[in-house]
C-alpha cells in the first residue's frame, strides 16, 4: 500500500470510528481510528497547516442545524491531528445566510455550510441537492446521493456552473409543515397568505397563491410577530422552540410534504479544493459523513421531547388535509413538467431520480412502511 492508499485508508477508518464515539456521546479523538489518522498526519512533515472560515446559513443558538458546520470541522481538525483547522461562522458573519454559494463560488470565501435549495433562482437543479416536494425521506435521500449517482451528477453540474465541489454533511429527517398565525383547512385558505417558505416548496406554494418570502432563520420571528408574513416553515420541534416561534404563531401543520429527507451541505470553492493535499480531500469526505449522521441522528433523538413541550405550552398541532397536500403534489408535479420542458440540466437528473425514488420508495412499501404502518396501529 502507498503513501496515499495508507492516509486515505486511515482517514475512512477514523471517520467510521468518530461515527461510534459520536453516537455514544464521546469525544471525537477518543477512538483508536482517529487517534491513527493523527499519527499518520502528524508524522507527515510535508502536510500543511491550513486555515480556513467558514460561512454557514445558520445562527448559533441553534445547536443541531449550525452544530453539522461544527461536527464537520471537528472531524477534520481530529484526523488532520490539527493541521487543518475550519472555523465556522454564524449567517451574517461572512455572508447573508441565503448567499454561502455565492461567495464560496466567488472564491471570496472557501468553504460554507448551507442549503442547496437555497438557491433555487439560479437553478431549480441545486433543489436536488437538499430535497424535493413529495421525494425522497432521509434514507432514500442518502441512498440515491450515495449510491445511486446523485452526488456524483450534482458535483458535475456544481463544477461546471459554479466552480464548486460539495459533500452531504447534515440531513434533519421529515421536517414539521410550519406555523401559520391561523387554521387552515382547505387550499382557498392558503390563497393571499404571505409565507416564509424556501426552494421548490415556496414555488408550489406561490401555484397555490401564497406569496413566498425566503428569510435566513434568523429573521423568521421578528417577521412573523411584525406580521410582515403571516406563516413560516423552519425545521421542526427542537429548532423551532428555540427560535420561538411558536410565541408569535398558534397552529403547527404536519408533514412537511415539501422536505421529507432534507440534505445540508458542506460547499468548496473547486480552486481552494485542488490546492487539498489529496489526503486532506479524503479526510473532507469522511468528515462530512460524520456530521451528515450525526446531525440526523441529534434531530430524532431531541424532536419527540421538543414536540411535547410546545403541544403542553399551547401549540395547536394540525394534519394538513387531504385537499391540501392533493392540491401540492399536482401543483408539485405541474413545476416538475415545466422544469423539464425547459431546462434540459433538470430534465436529465430528474428522469434519473424520479426513476430512484419509484424503485426505492416501492422496495420501502415492502418493508419500512408496512412496519411503521404496524406499530402507529398498536398505538392508536
């Protein structure tokens, strides 16, 4: 084995060991595996010293979403032994927290933590990058990203249109379908309502007749105690008290039909990306399938616990109705079809994961929803 097969071996072994000492909440450089990538790098004189900042969309009071930048950067920081050192920084800090492609394709800075679907008016391929309405849950979304070519086909298009290479490295499951200030219970109600909503969701919101405002997280509160927006879709129950948003707003929908499985991600601008001694790019890969787990894994353990504090504060928890989300997914399949007509780039991913997500969500009909379908019943 050579030098980098050595490195890169140890670099995938350290971030599945980090996986384990994460999951039992230890700290990252107590495994055996990350210990000998900091060996290996250590030992190696000719590995530079790199620092980098790094934007994130996310405020910092919120541990779980903004916690995937940290994840990340511990990991690299752990299996480099210190070598290389990412700090990321707060939405606001080095950029607005709906423009982290923009300055990490501009070079302005290296690295960010967003979402992709953030900058959907560039294109409506970047949507893919974190999710679609009425596509695929978590494990499906990492299964197509890590398995089935999508990753491989985004980091194409990133390379080409925006001098940027990205990895998964968040996922916060099934979000909530947001706060609105009042019940609604037909798709007339949602006509004339003024929603913070983001992605291809905002744009079958907007075929519904919402009109569709895209605010950084931070911003959400004050824009719905003003009643500069009358609804707002975040994440879900743990992020969501903490922004309290249920102070400024009564009624909480589920399921968040737009999101069934969003991905956030790391984004490197391609030039500082070749620059990586190839051992740093590998570690980069391990470190963000760390903070991709991790992050997943922290949203179902708190959400549960968080969902039951605000139902008990006053929160009034509501299903969307049928007439609701019937009239979404043929709006949704509306945008899909003109999409396609017109962006041959859309098109060509499309008909590849919408032939993934019918393979995979028919194999999981078979075995997780009958299961989960089994157990709702024993608790109903």
């Amino acid at each position: 084995m050579n030098r980098r097969e050595f490195l890169t071996s140890v670099a995938t072994k350290a971030a599945g060991g980090a996986v384990i000492g994460l999951a039992a909440g230890c700290s990252f450089g107590a495994t055996p595996a990350v210990q000998e990538a900091q060996q290996a790098v250590a030992q190696d004189s000719a590995l530079p010293e790199i620092k980098w900042q790094m934007a994130t969309s996310w405020p910092v009071a919120l541990d779980t979403i903004f916690g995937g930048a940290v994840a990340f950067a511990d990991a690299v920081k752990a299996m480099t032994s210190g070598k290389f050192v990412i700090e990321p920084r707060a939405a606001g800090e080095l950029a607005p927290g709906t423009q982290v492609l923009d300055v990490v394709s501009q070079g302005a800075v290296p690295i960010g933590h967003t979402a992709s679907y953030y900058y959907v008016g560039k294109s409506p391929v970047t949507a893919f990058g974190t999710a679609l309405p009425f596509g695929l849950n978590a494990q499906q979304q990492n299964a197509w990203l890590y398995e089935g070519g999508g990753l491989a086909r985004l980091q194409e298009f990133y390379a080409q249109k925006y001098n940027v290479i990205q990895f998964p490295a968040g996922n916060t499951g099934v979000q909530m379908g947001g706060w609105f200030r009042k019940e609604i219970n037909t798709a007339a109600d949602l006509n004339g309502l003024k929603m913070r909503i983001p992605g291809l969701g905002g744009q079958v919101m907007a075929k519904l007749g919402v009109t569709v405002q895209v605010l950084p997280g931070g911003e959400i509160f004050q824009a719905l105690q003003t009643g500069a927006i009358d609804s707002a879709e975040w994440v879900g129950p743990y992020d969501d008290e903490k922004l309290g948003l249920n102070k400024v707003a009564e009624f909480y929908y589920y399921p968040g039909w737009w999101e069934p499985g969003p991905t956030l991600e790391v984004e490197i601008n391609l030039d500082e990306w070749k620059k990586l001694p190839e051992v740093y790019q590998e570690i980069v890969r391990s470190a963000a399938y760390v903070a991709n787990l991790t992050m997943l894994a922290r949203y179902d353990a708190l959400n549960g616990a968080a969902l039951q504090r605000l139902v008990e504060s006053g929160t009034k928890l509501r299903p969307y109705s049928q007439e609701i989300v019937d009239a979404a997914k043929s709006a949704a399949d509306e945008l899909y079809s003109e999409f396609a007509a017109a962006d041959a780039d859309f098109k060509s991913i499309y008909d590849e994961w919408n032939t993934f997500r019918t393979a995979v969500q028919g194999w999981n009909n078979i075995n997780e929803y009958s299961f989960m379908t089994y157990i709702r019943n024993l608790s109903a």
